[in-house]
C-alpha cells in the first residue's frame, strides 16, 4: 500500500513539471539527387544553419530524389503537407505563377544575384501577392540567362535553329525559336537527356547550371552564349504551416532567408553558373560562341516589342511588372557598385 502510494505522489509530482517543447520537424524535398550542385552547395548549407541555430525549436529533414517530390508537383506536395517546406521553379508551374514568369523575360537580368535581389524587393513591394497568396516564400533566386545548345550542326548565331526543334520552358523563349525559323519543344529537365539523345530534339535553351546536374554536356556539342532568359527558383512553405511555426522557429528560418539570404542564394547560383560553363566548355568537342553587342542589340530590337506585348496580354498588370523589374534591377546593380 505504501509502495502505490510512493509512486502516485512520484507520478504526481513529475505531472507537475513542465514539458520541454518538441522540435517542429519540417520535411524538405529537394527533388534532385543528394549530389546535385544545388544541394551540397547551397540547399544542404542553408538547412543545416538553420538546424545548428534553432536550439530545437525546428528541424528541418532534408529528403533528396523525387520520390516525395519532383519538379512538377514541388508545389502539390507542399499544398498538401506531403513536404513542409518546398524547392522548385516557377516557370514549370506557369498557370499559378504567371507573375512570376517576368522573371523569364531576356535582355534585362546581367547576374543571378542582381536578378535575385530585384526579385525579393518585388516580392516585398507587394508584386506577387496573386500568385504567393497561400505560400510563404523563404528564398527568391533568379536563375543565369539562359543559352542556345545543340546536338550537332554550326551554331554562331540564332538563325542557325531554322529547321531544327528546340526545347524551351518559357513562352518568351518559345516565341524567340519560332521567330527564328526553329520549332520550340517542351520537355521537362529530367527528359531532355533522352530527348536530345535520340533525336526528338536538336537543342536546348538552357543556361549552363543545368549541365552537371543532368549531364547534358553529354547530349550538346555547340553552344551559343545570348540573355535568352531566366527563370524564379523558389524555397517555400505553406501559409497555413508557417503560421503554425512558434516563433523561435519562425525566427530561426527568417535569420538565414528574405532577401539577405536570396543575395547570397544569387551569389551561389553566379559561381555555379560560372563553373559550370567552363566545366562545359573545357571538354573536347564542344564548340562556344559568345554573342557580340551587336548580335544581342539586334535580338533585341527585333524580339523586345512582341515579348513586351505580349507579357503585357497574358499576364494582368504585365507592363507594370516588368517596368518595376527594371527599376528594380537597376536599383541592384547601383547598391552592387
């Protein structure tokens, strides 16, 4: 008898005592593979230092491939808390980011981290809120001007892709391939290996980041280096599960995000982007041609007036937008100096 009692008041008393908070654990997707450049530089990094600073208010679980998520459904994983938090591109979700899609637009954007920047001050200013209305944005990140790569075949100058079939991933770049003679195709990244391999396709806009990562170096022999257009990568999570953060966790994620952490996201993606064209073009039987000011002055002059017009149509508020990214990058490339 006394032995049940000894323990009650034992129970009793640790019922008293306050409980220590459980670490929110948080699923990332990455969708691509462990070793990709983007994880181990950059995505791998910046979770861990959120991991180290939280003093278990949250942890984040990194989860690599595209079992739980892929780069088509990032954003349907995260709807439907299947991830927590989410990383994908924009442009492969255009119908619910059309905003966005300025971010894809040519001859404006000179760096990832001036296009980085401008991107957040935007985000900030209130641009994207249509398209961000259930999500929290974590990182921006604006991705190098894209390139023109084929299989084969001379390639000096944009008129070479009469005839032949291009993979795009914008409605600008699109639009630039058809004024061109070419035939624009859509492929996802992870199929345009096999579709230049066999033929269904003869080139690639792309820029140069994509490479390592999907081995296209492989696939592509010529490579004609013009401001083709970007794209908005983005970090994210839902409103819904945001809201539920304490706020140490809160304040945690906030410490190695926003736009400090979207500078440095551009920072990342400029040293990648550089290495890996050299990683590129250093293999035997690569062949790259570097656009002049007059080639690009006559690109633009020639393709500006319809991407402005039509940007302007598909998406409300369109010429708005992309004047504000001009401002906006502009502003980047002042505070850089």
């Amino acid at each position: 008898m006394k032995l049940r009692s000894s323990v009650v008041a034992v129970v009793a008393a640790l019922a008293g005592l306050p409980t220590m908070p459980q670490a929110e654990t948080l699923i990332f997707a990455t969708t691509n593979p462990e070793q990709h450049p983007i994880n181990q530089g950059f995505l791998v990094p910046w979770a861990e230092r959120i991991n180290a600073a939280a003093n278990g208010a949250v942890e984040i679980d990194i989860r690599h491939g595209p079992m739980l998520a892929n780069h088509a459904n990032f954003y349907d994983r995260v709807a439907d808390d299947v991830t927590q938090i989410g990383w994908g591109m924009t442009v492969f979700n255009p119908g619910r980011f059309p905003s966005t899609l300025v971010a894809t637009l040519p001859f404006m954007v000179d760096s990832a981290e001036q296009g980085s920047v401008a991107l957040c001050a935007m985000y900030k200013a209130g641009a994207f809120d249509k398209d961000f209305s259930d999500v929290v944005p974590l990182l921006l990140v604006e991705f190098p001007q894209a390139s023109l790569h084929v299989n084969g075949g001379d390639l000096t100058d944009m008129n070479d892709i009469a005839g032949r079939k291009i993979i795009t991933s914008s409605p600008a770049a699109a639009a630039i391939v058809g004024e061109h003679g070419g035939a624009p195709l859509s492929f996802n990244i992870t199929e345009q290996y096999e579709a230049l391999q066999r033929g269904a396709a003869d080139g690639t806009i792309l820029n140069f980041t994509a490479f390592p990562g999907f081995r296209l170096n492989e696939v592509t022999t010529d490579h004609f280096v013009a401001p083709l257009g970007g794209a908005m990568g983005m970090v994210f999570m839902s409103k819904d599960r945001w809201n539920s953060l304490s706020d140490d966790a809160q304040a945690a994620i906030q410490a190695e995000s926003g736009c400090e952490g979207t500078r440095a996201f551009g920072q990342f993606i400029d040293e990648w982007e550089a290495g890996a064209k050299a990683m590129v073009t250093s293999q035997e039987g690569h062949t790259l041609t570097e656009a002049t000011p007059e080639q690009i002055d006559t690109l633009t002059a020639r393709h500006w007036p319809g991407l402005l017009a039509g940007f302007s149509h598909a998406v409300p508020g369109g010429a708005e937008l992309i004047e504000m990214f001009k401002a906006e990058l502009d502003k980047a490339s002042e505070d850089a100096s």
